[in-house]
C-alpha cells in the first residue's frame, strides 16, 4: 500500500467523480484507476463502484475512509519528521487558493519561490474557501489561501491581509461618469456577473434582501476571469477584490470605489507545523514574507511605485 493509492482514494472519495480527482493529482484517468485497482487488489475487496452520477464508496469503502486518512496523516508526520532532520526542501507541495488569489497575486510570487527552490515542486488548485478549508482537514492540500473565517477549530490560520471590494464597471459606464464612490444600495439593480459564494456575491445578495430586491444576475462563473472579461465586453458589473483591480488601468474595465463597502480577510491555512513537509514549510514562509514585503494594503511596505497596493500580513 503507499501513499500515492491512499491519496487517489481519498481524492476520490472526495470529488466523486474520477476525472476530476485525476486532474488533482495530475494523473491521466487510467493512471488512477490503476492506482485504485490495485489497493483494492492489496486489501481484497472493492472500495468504489462507478455509477452515472459520479464514484460512491462501497460500504468496505466507508469503513476504510477514516482509517486511509490517519494513515496518509501518520506517513506523512514521518515524512515531514524526516525532512526537517534532512533540512532541504525538496518534493511537492500542494497549495488551495482562492480564483483571484492564483490569478492576481500568485504570479508574483511563485516563479521567485521555484527559483530558491528548484527542488520543490508546487501543484496549485483553485476553488472556493469552503472547498478548500476542507482539502486542508482531509489532508489533500498541505496549504490554502482563502478568506476567513475559518470554521474549523483543528486548522491553523494566519491571517495575511484585509482588503476593500470594489465596483467593476464596463469602461466608460455611467457610475464612472459620476465621478464619485457609490453605496453598494444605489447600485443593486444593476446588471451583476457573479461568482456564487465569494465574498461580493454575499454582499450583494444581503444588500437586495435588506430592500427587497431581486439582483438581476447577467452571468453566474466560478472563475475570476471570466467575470472580469465579461464586465469588460459589457454585460455587466461586479464586485471584486482590491487585488483583482489593481491594473485596472490596462484592462478594459473603470473602479468605483464603494462608500462603507464590504470587506474580505484573508489567511493562510494549514494543519499544523507538524503536518508540514520542508516543502511545505519553505513555500508558507516564502508566501508570508514575499506579501509581506508589498505595498499596503496587502503587504506592509508604504508607498512604492510597480507593485500592488493591497492588505496588511498580520
């Protein structure tokens, strides 16, 4: 049994469907299969059962969840023992992120990262924080990036930043026109691209409720992009992360700041030091330290010229 067929059983159990735990583990789906075939081989039985709506562990497979999970957890305890004693980082490291944080502000940072740390190897997943929060507990993403709060009381959070959401508006809308910041309550009935469940959609979604309103909701994405290029073609408005807005400027869409606007904090999170690896370890410092050193709002240094202004690390 090795770890590789507890983490393809465990990735399974948890997506349901094996083509996406495949793309996870950046393995072809027969590859996976492969590995699955032969831990059911090892242990005797069958541990999933292929169905239309997706892979549905078997009741052998139910029973043998909780115990792959403390296995995976106890192996990789030694291996992150062993790699400490060892003291260079080297092997994947698997990092959850928010859409906007690997589409905005990870370009910054990892290409530095794999320069000091050729031997490491980062695989990046994107989701929502909820999503990921739970990657974490279950062991399949050593680190994340996601906005607080956190709702599990066993995982560590460090809080990098607190930023401001602003108003994304097609290039030369009337709002820009006003010249002057709005109430999220003067604009509920635009037209709004969204992502469900990010920080904005709650905001707006409140906001429609507290006056009664329905929003008129153009496009509904799961990815930052999307949502961005869709305000710049004009189909609508939407909220978004200061971090998101940065380079507005060179894109085709205008900010309007928003008076007493919402809010998103945002953390780092991981089991515990004991749980990671020196690969681990080496890209949580590196996040830390590489946000810290920019400009506010997301790092501490003031001021600065070509560098995003954004949260403060905590």
């Amino acid at each position: 049994m090795t770890t590789e067929q507890l983490r393809a059983f465990l990735l399974v159990a948890q997506e349901g469907r094996l083509s996406r735990a495949a793309r996870g583990l950046g393995l072809s789906q027969s590859g996976l299969s492969r590995q699955l075939q032969s831990l059911e081989a090892e242990l005797g039985t069958r541990l999933l059962v292929r169905t239309p709506g997706g892979a549905v562990l078997t009741d052998a497979g139910e029973r043998f969840l909780p115990h792959a999970r403390r296995a995976l957890e106890a192996l990789q305890a030694g291996t992150s023992e062993l790699e400490h004693l060892a003291g260079t980082p080297r092997g994947m490291v698997s990092l959850g992120t928010l859409h906007t944080v690997g589409a905005y502000l990870l370009p910054d940072i990892i290409p530095a990262f794999a320069r000091k740390y050729p031997e490491v190897r980062p695989r990046l997943s994107e989701g929502m924080a909820a999503a990921l929060e739970e990657g974490v507990a279950k062991g399949t993403l050593d680190l994340a990036i996601l906005s607080l709060p956190v709702r599990r009381a066993d995982l560590v959070a460090q809080k990098l930043w607190e930023e401001s959401l602003v108003l994304a508006v097609p290039r030369g809308h009337r709002l820009t026109r006003l010249g002057k910041p709005v109430t999220l309550g003067e604009v509920v009935e635009e037209s709004w691209v969204v992502i469900p469940g990010m920080a904005g959609t709650r905001a707006l979604e409140a906001e429609s409720e507290a006056r009664g309103v329905t929003p008129k909701l153009a496009l509904e994405t799961d990815n930052a992009e999307a949502m961005r290029r869709m305000v710049e073609r004009g189909l609508g408005v939407a909220l978004v992360p200061e971090l998101m807005a940065r380079d507005h400027q060179s894109r085709g869409f205008d900010v309007v700041p928003l008076v007493r606007g919402p809010k998103r904090q945002v953390a780092l999170v991981h089991r515990g030091e004991g749980y990671l690896t020196a690969a681990a370890r080496a890209l949580k410092a590196f996040l830390v330290e590489s946000i810290r050193a920019m400009p506010e709002p997301w790092g501490t240094r003031r001021g600065g010229t070509g560098a995003p202004s954004g949260p403060r690390v905590r």
